[in-house]
C-alpha cells in the first residue's frame, strides 16, 4: 500500500465518461491509490460505477478503495474500504472484509486514532486540515495531526483542503502521503495537477 499520492473522487457535475476519464488520468500521471466516494449514489448504480472504476484502478495497478461501504467492496472485490466516524465499529468491518483488505479509517484525535489501530485499521486518515468546501466537517491542526503520528504504528494520510501551495506545510510531520479531491478533480489539466502534486509530495515525504 503506497499511500503517498491518494485520489479520493468526487461528482461534481462530471458526467459518467468524463469522471471515469479524470480517474484515468489521475492514475495514468502517478496517483498511488484512489478511493471511490459516493454519497448520493443508489446501491446498483454504486456497483456499476465501483466495475467501472475498478477496470481503471486494475489496468494501472493501483489499488481501489471503496468509502464507506463494505458491500461493494466485497461485491467488486476492492482492494479495501475506507470507514469514517459514523460507521459500523472498525473491529466489525475487519471481521467483515477478512486480514487481507486494506481498512482505512478516519481519525480527528490521538484516541481514535489509537483505538482505530488496536482494532484492526491499516492506514489512518486524518482531517480537514485546512478548510474545504468539499466536506462539512471539523478542522484538525497540524499540531493534532503529528500528535496521532506520534501515537500509532500505523500510517497515516492528511486529507482536506490540500493543494499544490500548501504541501510544503507538511515537512516534519511524520505522515505517509496526501489524500486529495477537489485539487486532482477539478484541475484544468488533471494530468499535469497530478505530476506537480506528485513531485512535491515526495520531495515533502523526503524530508520526513
Ligand atoms: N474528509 C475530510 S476532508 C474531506 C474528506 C473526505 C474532503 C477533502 O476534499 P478536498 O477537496 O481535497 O478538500
């Protein structure tokens, strides 16, 4: 699991060949992992949309992780799922999609964080560190985010309002990549966004 440059998707108002072609493009250009993020989709349209998106991720070699639901992660065989805060408890999903599945989990405190490892989670997401409009949810401070990295084995990514400009904020702070939606989605040139991310993101893990 590369966690260095992680896609997680989004709609907008792209229509269903043009999201699939940003995920090709984001893929083709060097994203490590992508996480499909669905909200409003049923769950046969979800299902579709997961195939889809697992010919892509699969072409590439780039692991597919599913938020949220454990279904369809099961249902396209994914190579893991993606759990926040109001979702069933971690050690349940980790009985559920067995050792060997990725499960990635949010986590906003050391306490969570910690009890997120203890239960079986592989990787730890954590954020909004900067604000976003593509979540409405709470700030996490940098200060926080190292504390958690401090606390657990496990790796972590930040996730939230990241952007090409503000990368460099995470020197020293212990993490294993950037998770990025709007910034990657919503480039004019998704390709060229995801080389520059990219480059800096490992000149920033470099220096860990
Ligand atoms: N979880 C915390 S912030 C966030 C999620 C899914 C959204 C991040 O989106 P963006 O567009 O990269 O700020």
């Amino acid at each position: 699991m590369d966690l260095t440059l992680y896609l997680v998707t989004g709609r907008y108002d792209f229509n269903e060949a043009e999201f699939l072609s940003v995920i090709d493009a984001a893929c083709k250009n060097g994203v490590t992992l992508v996480q499909l993020r669905e909200k409003e989709l049923v769950t046969g349209k979800f299902y579709d949309l997961a195939l889809q998106v697992k010919a892509i991720t699969d072409r590439y070699h780039i692991p597919l992780i599913i938020n949220d639901r454990v279904d369809i992660c099961l249902a396209v065989d994914a190579a893991g799922v993606h759990i926040g805060d109001d979702e069933l408890p971690v050690e349940i999903v980790r009985a559920m999609i067995g050792p060997e599945k990725i499960l990635g989990v949010s986590a906003k405190t050391v306490e969570r964080g910690l009890e997120a490892e203890e239960a079986g989670a592989d990787y730890l997401g954590i954020g909004a560190i900067f604000p976003t409009k593509t979540k409405d949810t709470a700030l996490t401070s940098i200060e926080t985010l190292k504390a958690i990295n401090e606390a657990v084995r496990i790796p972590s990514v930040a996730i939230g309002g990241i952007k090409e400009d503000n990368l460099i904020d995470f020197c020293g702070t212990g993490i294993a990549g950037v998770s990025i939606v709007s910034e990657i989605m919503r480039a004019k040139d998704v390709g060229e966004k995801v080389r520059h991310l990219k480059q800096k993101i490992e000149e920033v893990l470099e220096e860990q």
